[in-house]
C-alpha cells in the first residue's frame, strides 16, 4: 500500500497538465474532452475500447470491457494555459515592423473526477455485464487573463492593472451499466445529472489619478437540474475488430443571471460517436483506435430574455486516433492525435497531439498521459484602449496564441484483488 501511495503522489506531481479553457470557449466550454489517461494517449479515441469508470462519459457499452471484481479509480489533473496577445508596430510609411506582445499569461487549474464500477465474475442479473457511477467534470469554464496598461511615454509608467475572470465548472454526476445479450454484442445506458453556477468578472484597476475604478460582474445561477442520457452499443466482429457507437441527446441549461435578472437558456447539441479498435494478431499486440464525432450545434437556439443569445453556430466533428503497444511486462505505450473543428467557426481547427504510458502491481494500476495543442487567431483587444486615453483604430485586432498543455493521471485499485494480498 506504501508503495503505491508514492507512486500515486510521484505520478501526480509530474504530471501536471490538462485541457485549459480559454477565452474563445465561453460559455459552451471548451471542446476537449479527456476523462481518463488512456483516452488521453490516444488521442481521446477508445469508443470501442475505453475499460475505465470514464466509459460513462464516452460509451456506457464499453464498462463490459473493464476486469472482474471492483473498481475503484480517481483522474487528477492540473492544467495549464499559456496566452499572449500582441499588436503590430509600425514605421512612417506604414509598415509592420514587429509584433508587440504586450500580454503574456501562464495559468494553472486542477481538477478531480472518479468513479466506481463493478463487473461480476458471472451474471448475477440477467443480461447485466457491468454496472458504474462517477463524478466527473462536463465542461471546465475556469480561465484568467492579466494585462498590465502603460503609458505612451518615456518611463512608461504603469497605468492600470485588467483582470478578466472566469469562474464556474459543470460537473455531471453520473451512473449507468452494460447489458449483454448475446455473446457479441453488448448495450449500454448512461443517464446524468449537471449541477454548477458560472460567473464573469471584469476588473479595470487604476494606478494613476483621475481614473476611477471599473468592475462588472455577472453570475449566473443553475435554475434546473439537466440531465444528459446516452446510449451506446459494442459489437465484437471478430477477436481482432471491435466496433462502437454512442448517441447522446441534447439538454438545456437554464440560468438566472444577476444583476440583470433575465434568464438564459444555453442549449447543447446531441452527438454522434463511431469508431473502432483493430488488434493486430503477433504476440506484441498492437492496437489502432479510431473515433468520428458529429456534434449538431446548428440545430441549438439559446435564448437571453428571450431572444437570440448567441451566434449562428455550426456543427463541429473531429477525428480521433491512437495506436496502443503491450509489451511483454504489460506496460504500454500509445500516442495519439485529435483533429476538431470549432462550432464558432468551422475554419477554426485544433489538433492536440498526445501520448502515454501506464504500469501495475498486484491489484492497482497508474496510467499517465500528456500532450499538447496550439491555436493562433486574430481578436479584438479584450480591453478598450480608448478607456485609459489611447487610440488603436489603425490595428484594431491582436494576435493571439494559445498554447494548451494537457494531461491526466488514472489510478485504478481492483478492491478484490487489493484486499486478498
């Protein structure tokens, strides 16, 4: 038991990366979605083959795949942001001389999910392979920007301090299970429930005298209880091909925000996922995962007071896929990529690139992952600069880069194993 308490705690500390939100994502949260480590390697593929409590949130059929007995398993993460926002400088005859980078901000979030799950050695209810419940993490909205503001002059005197803030993560509480009935294929249901309060916060603070303070801040307060449902199936072909699918249907998040005091209705979409796992037949087995995710954002129509809140948006897809290689001690290695399109814009793409690795002891087991994505993109100063006396209509728009770090660590205990040491 000591032991793994210290590789647990040595595997968090290096491990300190995860999906960051960023300023773009607000309010429908940012498009990642890794809820365990082995997703994470592989590039978030593993509808077809995903053997964590996770599978609630990715498909409920695959909790048949998980080993006999009781699992018990934690995924934290810490997540980092790097931002920088720049402007370009010019010469007299209106050239660009260089970029200006003029914010640069590097930010830390952590987070905890888990679940439990059990698998009986033999059916003990008809057709039931497996049964689950978890907390975990539906959409992460935490994210923070620091500017600081000085003056066009020799010396340049520090002017104001702004502060944009994002506060608010909706967690899903979450069971489901796994029916099987036929050898070949296996069914499973997930039904959710989402709990958790937003806020926006902006802050101008000023150094200077003659400038007076400005704050604004709105929060937005959880009316209902959503509930997320899906549906999965896994179909096993073959000993080396296994086919997945999961539907998730659409809900409604209903808020109060204040002071306004208008409601706000944000709907999100439901979601198609396909995807597969091919086992190649040698003794040091390889295993490629590829998922295709379709997200209907175009049929949503959130409403502020009742009318149209937010923009026309598209749907999204991405494209998953991850290779998984067991060596003879059983430890993996596996690397991934995910290409997603942005229901903003669908012009607007990321592509994350990940990788991990895992090992066990006697009824536990460590699975750690990490990786990356970049995004860069013009946008209006996040602040006004005609507030502090300044004048930027020649460059309204910054350049702005985005720097994700992404990671998770999986602890798994078989609580039956575990406890026959």
């Amino acid at each position: 038991m000591k032991h793994l308490l210290k590789t647990f705690a040595l595997v968090l500390l290096i491990s300190s990366l995860s999906t960051a939100q960023t300023y773009l994502d607000f309010p429908i949260g940012t498009a990642w979605r890794f809820t365990d480590a082995r997703t994470l390697g592989l590039g978030g593929a593993g509808v077809a083959s995903l053997t964590s409590s996770a599978s609630l949130l990715l498909n409920p059929a695959t909790l048949s795949l998980q080993q006999s007995g009781l699992l018990i398993q934690v995924h934290p993460a810490l997540r980092k942001l790097q931002e920088t926002r720049a402007y370009p400088l010019y010469n007299r005859i209106d050239d660009i001389i260089y970029k200006s980078i003029y914010a640069a901000n590097n930010h830390y979030f952590n987070t905890w999910q888990g679940g439990i799950s059990w698998k009986p050695r033999q059916t003990v209810f008809r057709w039931v392979s497996a049964i689950s419940a978890g907390v975990f993490t539906e959409r992460d909205l935490n994210y923070r920007y620091v500017e600081e503001v000085r003056e066009n002059v020799f010396g340049d005197t520090l002017l104001a301090r702004n502060q944009l803030t994002h506060t608010g993560t909706i967690t899903r509480y979450t069971a489901g299970l796994a029916l099987r009935p036929v050898k070949w294929v296996t069914l499973g249901l997930q039904l959710g429930f989402l709990r958790g309060n937003l806020s926006h916060d902006s802050t101008i603070s000023f150094y200077k005298r003659g400038y007076t303070d400005v704050h604004q801040r709105q929060d937005w307060n959880l009316q209902n209880v959503p509930v997320v449902f899906s549906l999965g199936t896994l179909i096993r072909v073959n000993p080396h091909f296994v086919a997945g699918a999961v539907v998730q249907f659409p809900y409604t998040m209903q808020y109060q925000l204040f002071p306004a005091n208008e409601p706000l209705h944000l709907d999100f979409p439901a979601e198609i996922t396909v995807g597969f796992e091919y086992r190649a037949r040698q003794e040091l087995q390889t295993r490629l995962n590829i998922d295709f995710n379709y997200a209907f954002w175009s049929a949503t129509a959130s409403t502020r007071n009742g009318q149209p809140y937010l923009p026309l948006l598209q749907d999204s897809w991405a494209v998953k896929a991850g290779l998984e290689h067991i060596f003879f001690n059983k430890v993996p290695f596996r690397t991934g990529i995910q290409y997603r399109t942005s229901p903003w814009n669908r012009r607007t793409v990321r592509t994350a690139i990940t990788a991990g690795t895992g090992f066990m002891g006697n009824g536990w087991q460590v699975d750690v992952a990490g990786g990356f994505s970049s995004l860069k993109y013009t946008y209006p100063d996040l602040f006004d600069d005609t507030l502090y006396g300044g004048n930027r209509v020649a460059s309204t728009l910054d350049d702005v880069e985005e720097v994700q770090f992404l990671g998770v660590v999986t602890v798994t205990v078989n609580v039956n194993t575990f406890l026959k040491k």
